[in-house]
C-alpha cells in the first residue's frame, strides 16, 4: 500500500501569529535573517543572510530564476455584450460603461495578444463582455501611476487598451487585448501595478523592490523571492572567494502560488510554467556535478527547472517547455543538493518540497524555532537555508 496516501493537506499546516507577516522588505537586502537548517543532523542556527558570505566558497554553485515581475494586475470597466459604448454623442463616461470596476490578472501569455487571465468579479466577465482600460496616451499628462487604475479617459476606444473575454474555464477567463499596434509590455508597464500577494497591505514605494538582481526575461506574474535577499556587493564577495553562479528561467505563474484544494495531496495538480535551461549553461552544471560541487538552488522554481530537466543519472538536458513537477514527500532527488528558500504559506505545494528535501518533522522544527524567534514569514520575509 502506498504510504503517500495516508499524507494529508492538513499535515502541512501550521498556526503563524499575523504579526509575523512581513509587509515591508528590509533594508539593505541582504541584512534579512538566515535560519540554517542541517537537513543530516536537524541542527540549526540562526544567522544574517550576508552570512553566507563567509561560509559559501568554490565548492558551491548558486542556481537563480532570472526572470523578471510584470506589472500583471489591471484594473479596467466592462461594457456588457451587444449595449452602445454610449446611448447619445456627449463624451463617454464611467456611468457609461456599466460602473462596474474589474480586475485583470495577467497569468499565462498564449499568443501576441491573448493571455490566460484571473478576474474579479468573475460573474460579471462572460464572453463577450468588453473591458476598457486607461488610454495610455493621457499618462503623459497628470494621470499619475497610482490613479491610473481608476479613472477613465475618453480616448479608450478609439485607441487605447481594451479587450475582450472570448472564453470561461472554471476560474480563467481567455483575454484577448486590442492594442492599437502599441507595445503591450510597455502598456502595462504604466497602467499596471505591480501583483503583490494578497497578505501585503502595506503600499510598496519602491517598485524595483520586487524585483531581483539578476531579473532579466520578463513575463512573471510574481516574483522568485528568495533571490531578492542578495545585493550586488553580496554576489561579488561570492564570487571573488569562487562560488558559481548559474542562471535557469522560469516564469512564475499559478504553479509556484496557487492553492491546494484536495484533502489528499496526490490529487492535486500543478499549473504548467514555462522554463528554460540553455545548453552551456546545462554543460556548467553537469560538469560541477560530476566533480562533486554541491548544487545550491536559490528559491523552489530554481529547483524546479533543474528537477525538470534532469535525469536519473544526475544530467541535466538543455531545452525549453513547460513544467508541473509536483515535489513532495518522498520524492526521489536527482540534481539538487541544497535550498536557499523563504518561510511559506502553510498547506501549500511549496511546504512539501521543502519537506521533501529536508524531511517533514526537521522542517516542522525549522518552523517552530523560526515563530519562537519572531522570524519574518512570506514575500518580504527572512530566509532560511537548507544545507
């Protein structure tokens, strides 16, 4: 009988006391704390994250999620199917529209201009339904960034944002967006804001705060965060004392943050996430391996990919696809040895590969210590490094 049945959803729960969730990030980065956890010995050990700096050296390789956050969250007004845009030739307005405020949330890319969406309020985006967004054009004038999502401009239809729901599937909707022939990252780069999880209140002032050292292909719907605890002072002391530094691709969507909804954990199923690991870079890392350097992925979607792309003879294979690898007790490891990760939300696929890989009961102690110690928990939370 195969033991992982007996493996709950509720056996990756815990009680987290709400203050311990971080809402603002630390400054400078990398003064966060470290909770080193030995997945051999359960020992652990409190430290600061530039720490590492003084115990990694030439026998490590960091792996990174290069991947940069789009502003994926906007916030538009519907037009029902079939009703004018205005009932008279006086200047459209919100009462126009409906009155009805949505939001957007860009989550998977299908075509140039067509992506797989969440919205709110799901009930009232039928296919069909229109949504007009603000003109882009008036941010040159004294539409601010922070007023954009709610105000509407007089120009949308004739060639600003809009788009159109041309399909339900259970919580998605697919989005076909009118462009006008304008660049639509550079749209959303204005109009959009930034997609935040929903446990941060706090306004985030500096944008780029979300964002990693090394963010450069973009598309995610959130952020690699574990990467955002390095500096680039931080990685140039790594790499003067010889650790490596490889980067994967992986663009984060609803198969790094979404929901498990099944009582019994085998049942649940990933959304796919598009990776990418290039040839030399696969070459590095089959020859670190094969020489006995310890693999240290920094954050789940860095280990993803490698566990993706990997066979079991511990050799990666370059390419580009997609991924629902779902890692969880007792998952047999093939690439990675070692995770620099955060602190996650109880009952989530991501508290079962860190349970994985460093075994369940070590990281309900890693986790008790941690809220003991008043550690900092999620998105702009302190770390914690399992070695």
């Amino acid at each position: 009988m195969n033991i992982l049945l007996y493996m709950k959803l509720t056996d990756f729960d815990y009680h987290l006391p709400q203050e311990l969730i971080a809402q603002t990030p630390v400054e400078p980065r990398d003064s966060s704390r470290l909770l080193i956890v030995e997945k051999n010995t359960t020992a652990l050990e409190d430290k600061r994250f530039y720490n590492i700096a003084d115990i990694l050296g030439e026998n490590d390789v960091l792996v990174v999620n290069n991947t940069r956050v789009i502003n994926a969250r906007l916030r538009g007004w519907i037009k029902p199917p079939q009703s004018p845009l205005s009932s008279n030739n006086s200047s459209p307005d919100k009462g126009s529209l409906g009155g009805v405020e949505v939001e957007i949330f860009l989550h998977k890319q299908i075509s140039d201009t067509t992506w797989d969406c969440l919205v709110y309020p799901g009930k009232k985006l039928k296919p069909g339904t229109k949504v007009y967004f603000i003109d882009p054009q008036s941010l040159s004038g004294n539409v601010s960034r922070e007023s954009s999502g709610s105000q509407y401009s007089p120009l949308l239809e004739e060639r600003g944002l809009g788009g159109e729901v041309k399909s339900i599937s259970e919580k998605w909707r697919i989005v076909e967006f009118n462009i006008w022939g304008l660049d639509f990252l550079k749209i959303i780069e204005e109009i959009g804001h930034t997609p935040l999880p929903p446990y941060i209140k706090e306004r985030l002032d500096d944008w780029e705060r979300y964002q990693t050292v090394y963010n450069q292909v973009e598309w995610s719907s959130a952020a690699p965060t574990a990467w955002l605890h390095f500096t680039s002072e931080l990685i140039e002391k790594l790499k003067k004392k010889g650790v490596k530094i490889e980067e994967v691709l992986l663009h984060v969507g609803l198969g790094t943050f979404a929901n498990v909804e099944t009582d019994d954990i085998e049942d649940h199923h990933m959304h796919k996430e598009y990776i990418e690991l290039k040839e030399d870079t696969a070459k590095r890392l089959n020859s670190y391996k094969q020489s006995g350097k310890r693999i240290i992925a920094v954050g789940t979607t860095s280990i993803r990919v490698l566990e993706t792309m990997s066979d079991e003879s511990w050799q990666l294979h370059p390419g580009t696809t997609e991924t629902d690898i779902f890692i969880y007790p007792w998952y047999t490891w093939k690439f990675v040895d070692s995770l620099i990760t955060n602190f996650h939300l109880p009952k989530s696929t991501l508290m079962m590969l860190v349970s994985s890989l460093a075994g369940k009961e070590t990281i309900e102690a890693a986790y008790k210590h941690a809220i003991r110690e008043q550690y900092r928990f999620f998105s702009f939370w302190d770390a914690m490094w399992i070695k």
